[in-house]
C-alpha cells in the first residue's frame, strides 16, 4: 500500500469522507421522501425542494459534473413546475 491510499493522507481521508457523507444524504433523503409517500404523509412544498436540493447537491459532490447535467437536463424536461 502506497502513502498515498492510506488514511494518513489528508486529501484520501477527506475525499473518503466527503463521498460517504453525500451517499449518506442522497439514501437518508430519498428514503424519507419514499416513507412519506408510502405513508400519504403530507410534506410541505418547501420540504420537497429543500430535500431535491440537498440530494442534488450530494450527488454532484459523489457523481461529479455528470449528475449536474443530468438533474439539470431532468428539470428543464419537466418544465421546472412546482
């Protein structure tokens, strides 16, 4: 194992990090929004955008510029209504 793949290496240990707290928030958001669905629990329409904005943001940091284009390109297909 090289210097650079062990958990000493500060930008290995905070790229690590990073990517496991955005899978954590992409999984914990889309699961609750699933529950709540499941559920007929009624969220706000607030809720919804701050939950598509977070996992959105997640997954950019996780997928990179990819998952950019694709949510934005997912967006303009629907028209961006509310």
């Amino acid at each position: 194992m090289t210097d650079a793949e062990t958990t000493d290496d500060v930008d290995v240990r905070h790229r690590l990090t990073n990517d496991g707290l955005a899978y954590v928030l992409v999984l914990a958001n889309v699961g609750l929004l699933a529950v709540a669905l499941a559920t007929g629990v009624e969220v706000p329409s607030l809720l919804w955008r701050v939950f598509a904005l977070s996992v959105a943001l997640a997954a950019t940091w996780a997928f990179g510029k990819g998952a950019l284009k694709a949510i934005l390109g997912a967006v303009q297909n629907d028209g961006g209504e509310s």
